[in-house]
C-alpha cells in the first residue's frame, strides 16, 4: 500500500483489521455448516450421482496456543481426480497418474466433533456427496478413518503410499539395521509386493521375523500390527486401475502452509486470534479469497 497508493498502515490496523473480519467469517461459516444437516442430503438411491471423481485428505498438525501449550489443529481438502503425465511407482516408466485438482480446504482449531461439521460442508459444497466414485486418502491415524467411515462410509479408504512406504522401511531396520545390504534387498522385494497387493504375506513374514529374532521382537510387531491395523486400505494396483490416488501429498502439503503461517519461529497464539486467521487461511489456499471476504465484509458484526 505505501509503494503503490502512498498510504501507510501500520501491523496493528492490518491485525485489528483481520481479527475483525476472521470473526465474521467464522460466523459466516458457522452458520453454512449448521444450515447444512446431513438429513439434507438426498439418499443415493434418490439422485442420479455425478461421475466426476472426487476425494478427501485428512491430516493434522501443531499450533503454540498461549496458556495452553501445542495443540492439534485438523486439516481437510476435497479435491477433483484428475490425470497428469508422471512415472509408474514402481518401474520409473512413463504413466498416466491419477491426480487432485481444484482442491479446496478448511481446517479447525479443535477436537474431531469440532472438525467433522466444517469438513461436511466443505464435501457438501463441492459436491462430493453426489458423486459416484470417491475416496479418502490419508495416514494412518485412528481419529482419521473413524471421522471417514462416519461421514464417507462409501468412499474407498486408502493409507498414503508414502506412509506405508516408511513404515516398511522402519520394519526392515528393524531387522537387518540401517542400510544395510540385507536391509536393502528386503525393503526392495517387499516394497514390490506391497504394491501388488501381498500385505497379508508381509504381515506374517513380519511374525516370522519376530520369532526368530526376539531381541527384535517388540520394533518388528509394532510395524506388524501398522499393517495388520491399515490391511483392507493397502490395495494400491487395485485403487490405481480404478484411478484413486494412492498419495495424501495435496494434504499434507495443505497442513504444511498452515504451519508456515502459524508455526514460524517462537510464535505463540492466542486462541481467538488463530481461530480467526484460519477461515481466512482456508479461503486463501482454496483461491476463494475474494469471494470469502465479501462475505465477512458484508456480513453484521457479530
């Protein structure tokens, strides 16, 4: 503003200016999602579904809230399925890969009954809820399928590739060590099968491994019990050949630019001053900006 139109204004006008127009947002929002009631919504044996895919990541991160301490604050998207050229996860070959466009976010300051309202508007808005083919991409946290299974029980569930990837990787140091040439050749042969669909001769070649190496005994069950916890989520060939995405990377990324903005260096939050920058948050990463803040500016103070 001073470069361009010669006016100066100050951090605390920008702040006092953002609390004020966050707080009708949040209104605003809080007023969407409690018109929206899931009763709403017409039964799929009702409607005629869309068939533009959709999908869901889910995913959490930490805020500093001041007298509080770190506390967990939900991040969700709802995306189109796209296709973009990329390379096949296994062989490195030229493929088609399904993708996420268009994706549009929201995130609460809270606990999952907190959450689960905005993240249903949010799917209702962008018509998820009619459509044929859905699914849910995300870790392996509990709150996270619990919340999916109640709010998508249709979708298909899927455990990011890259998830289980890791928690491969961490069964094999547990077995053979850091890098190790038996470490390697494992990780690589089970990463294949993984892939293809052989999650239940991974979990009991994991048991296998546990009995006959009990000093190992406790880090090998716990990567077992991942797999076995997480089993009807790991059809990666299948979900691909139906063209879900199998990585939660749009989320993750989504909780990353929340934590930039929150989670800089030695900041500390009151809890009314990020739980109003995070709808004006959402509308930013969502490109829905404009459109969000005429909303809060013309909406009555509340």
């Amino acid at each position: 503003m001073e470069r361009v139109g010669g006016r100066t204004i100050s951090a605390t006008n920008l702040w006092r200016e953002t609390q004020q127009r966050g707080a009708r947002l949040e209104a605003v929002m809080a007023h969407r999602q409690a018109a929206l009631r899931p009763e709403q919504i017409v039964p799929t044996n009702a409607r005629q579904d869309h068939q533009h895919p959709k999908g869901v990541g889910l995913d959490g991160g930490m805020v500093h809230v001041r007298g509080e301490g770190w506390k967990e604050f939900k991040t969700g998207v709802v995306y189109d399925v796209g296709v973009r050229p990329g390379e096949d996860v296994l062989t490195g070959e030229p493929d088609d890969l399904p993708c996420a466009e268009h994706m549009r976010y929201t995130a609460v300051l809270g606990d999952v009954a907190s959450f689960a309202p905005a993240l249903w508007e949010l799917a209702a808005t962008h018509d998820l809820l009619s459509a044929a083919q859905t699914s849910v991409t995300a870790d392996g946290a509990e709150w996270i399928w619990n919340l999916s299974t109640d709010l998508f029980p249709d979708s298909a569930q899927i455990i990011d590739w890259y998830h289980a990837t890791q928690h491969l990787a961490e069964a094999a140091r547990s077995i053979y060590g850091e890098a190790t040439p038996q470490y390697r050749r494992w990780y690589r042969q089970w990463e294949t099968k993984l892939y293809l669909g052989h999650v239940r001769k991974l979990i009991r070649a994991l048991n296998r491994q546990a009995t006959t190496k009990p000093d190992k005994a406790e880090a090998i069950r716990e990567q077992r019990t991942y797999f076995k916890n997480n089993l009807k989520r790991m059809n990666y060939l299948e979900m691909r050949m139906e063209g879900y995405p199998i990585g939660s990377g749009m989320v993750e990324s989504a909780a990353k630019q929340y934590k930039g903005l929150f989670c800089g260096a030695g900041m500390r939050w009151s809890r009314l001053g990020a739980e109003r920058l995070i709808p004006i948050r959402s509308a930013i990463l969502s490109k829905r900006f404009d459109k969000m803040w005429h909303l809060a500016y013309n909406s009555p103070p509340n």
